[in-house]
C-alpha cells in the first residue's frame, strides 16, 4: 500500500455531544445526547465541528415534513465545518489538520462527526468557519440557481423572494457580482438591508406586492427565484418574460400545514412539468442540491467547484457572509426558537 494513504495512526472512539430530534416535538423537545463516536472506517474522515448550521431544512424536519427525511430519532444537521482529526484506511493522512465542509443531510449537529472523505469539501485556514457554514448550502444552492439552472447574465434582471434569508441573500449578491438587476422581496424592515445588498426591495406583505413587482418590470423578468411554493408560484410565474425561467426551491408556503407533508411539494412538482410540457417559450425548474447524488463523482466535483467561486467572491469582498448569530450547540432549542422568529438577518450558527 501507497505510504501516502496508509492509515497507521489506529484512531480510536471519542465521546461527543449531539442533538436529537426524538420525534414530532416542539423546540423544547430536542434532546442532547453524549455517545462514543467509533473511529472512522475505511475511506472515511473524523472532524472535530467547529460550525454547524440552523436552517429550514431542520426546522422542516422537526415537523416531520422534510422530504425524504429519516424516521425518527435522528441528528438534525444539514452541513459542517470542521478539523479532521482522524482517518481510516485508504484516506490521505495528510488531510489530518486541515479544515474542510460537508454537506451530510443529517448528523451536523455534533461535536463530533464522521463522513466519507470523498465528500469533504476543502476550506482555507484562514477563512471564519462560522462565515464558510453561513454560506456553506446557502452558497452552493444559490451558485447552482443562478448560473447552472437559472443561467443568469449580465443585463438581466431578477427577482428574488425572500432575498433576506439565507439563500436569499446570497442570491442577490452573486447575482449583483455579476451585473444582474435584482428585485427582492421581504418585510419592510429588512429593505435597508436589501438595499446595502444592492436589490431593489418590495414589501411582500403589502397587499399589492405582485403588483408592485409588475409595475418594476411591465415586460417581464428574465428569472424568478421562488421557495415559498403553494399559490403564489402562479404569480412568480407569470412574472416571467418570454424565454425566462422560474426556479423553485422549496414549499415554505406549508411550513405549519399539519396535512400530507409530501402533498405540497407533489402538485409543485406536477405544475411544473406542466408548464415546462405547454409551449409558452419560459422554463420551469425545481431546484434541488442532491438532484445529482446518483453520478457522485460529478455531484462532488461541483460541489466543490461551484463553493470554490463563492469562496473566492467572500475572500474577494464581493459577497459577505452574515451571520445572524452564533449559539452553542447545546442551546439548540434557542437557536431554533430565533430562527423561526424570522426576524433575523442571514444564518444562525452553531458552535461547539
């Protein structure tokens, strides 16, 4: 065996804390655990978290509507940043010490957690973790949107909803780096904020707000980028000039729906076959980050690529990160209970 990837530091189990979502259960519910963290088998890595992430795909889960969730209890924990610590068999010891990201869908919320290294995403040392996971998902979604899916240009212009949140907000500055007009939706009281992002804001809970947006653009705008779902995606649809594109990106709409939670993202779904099935020269796309998992060698490889250009946007100033806050893991049930709130501005983060 190559001396390079021989693993000769026979790592051992550690303890860590997790969070656990044990069931359908309010904030309050989520319950820290300890455990013993196996070492990490062949062609995996062990990393020592220093950010994990609040979002809404954990904020979905707890209510048991995330699709394709696992069945309970489970780690919540969408993405993480870490140092590896340790190595199994066939990996390159020469990664231990250096900080890297993932996406894990589950299992971030830990002190400790193992992946497989093919997935581990590398990360400068000299970059805030807490910043990286604030953008981590959030930048890689909005990277994909805006240019593999939405292939947005120079000239153009887009809307935005919900372009304070955490992907939100990153769509409106990748898009502004690259010369494109943006019109963002949110509450009033975030449209400063908006503003110093470069978007145009709209109040989406004024009562003409579609309206509103029409009256900004008559002929139609070149890409919508809409995670609400439910009705109003007839809107963001008809906001679209000839030749544009819809992408949706979630149900945000049913977040508190108690019926099927996979009902909503089905007629989604059907609609948007449909339009895309109707020639009316605009495209309709769902949006979603593990669309590719099936060719993994393809789906990591732009992965890392695509977090690649957005880190180079961060390094180069041209697009901030923002955290809204950084809460230790074992307040999880605060984190979640702020970042429901929705009155915070960019990504709350966990931290050891």
């Amino acid at each position: 065996m190559n001396a390079a990837i021989a693993n000769t530091s026979r790592p051992t189990s550690k303890s860590i804390t997790e969070i656990v979502l044990p069931g359908l259960v309010e904030s309050s519910g989520l319950v820290v655990s300890k455990r013993s963290l196996p070492a990490p088998g062949a062609g995996q890595l062990t990393l020592r978290m220093e950010a994990t992430g609040m979002s809404f795909a954990e904020q979905q889960m707890r209510r048991g509507k995330y699709y394709q969730q696992p069945p309970f209890p489970f780690v919540p924990g969408y993405d993480v940043v870490g140092i590896v610590e340790s190595v199994g068999a066939g990996v390159d010891s020469a990664i231990i010490g250096t900080r890297v990201a993932a996406i894990v869908k589950t299992g971030g919320w830990a002190t400790g957690v193992s992946i497989d290294a093919s997935t581990a995403i590398p990360v400068g040392p000299d970059i805030d973790p807490a910043e990286v996971e604030s953008i981590l998902v959030s930048g890689i979604t909005a990277w994909q949107m805006l240019h593999r899916t939405a292939k947005a240009r120079s000239g153009q212009t887009v809307v935005v909803l919900g372009a304070n949140g955490a992907v939100g907000s990153v769509l409106v500055q990748l898009a502004r780096s690259a010369g494109i007009r943006v019109i963002g939706t949110s509450n009033a009281r975030h449209h400063d904020y908006l503003r110093s992002l470069g978007a145009e804001p709209v109040d989406y809970q004024a009562v003409d707000f579609v309206e509103q947006l029409r009256s900004l653009v008559p002929d139609g705008v070149d890409a919508v980028f809409d995670h609400v779902g439910g009705p109003g995606i007839v809107d963001s649809w008809k906001l679209l000039r000839r030749g544009g594109t819809l992408v949706a990106y979630g149900t945000a709409s049913n977040k508190n729906d108690q019926s099927n939670s996979q009902l909503p993202m089905y007629a989604l779904f059907a609609r948007l076959v449909l339009w895309n099935i109707l020639p009316n020269g605009r495209g309709a796309h769902f949006y979603n980050l593990w669309a590719g998992k099936r060719r993994q060698h393809t789906f990591v490889g732009r992965l890392k690529a695509d977090l690649a250009q957005v880190l180079a946007l961060l390094a180069a100033g041209k697009v901030v990160a923002h955290v809204a806050d950084r809460i230790p893991l074992v307040e999880a049930t605060r984190a979640m209970d702020l970042a429901e709130s929705r009155t915070t501005v960019g990504k709350i983060v966990l931290v050891p």
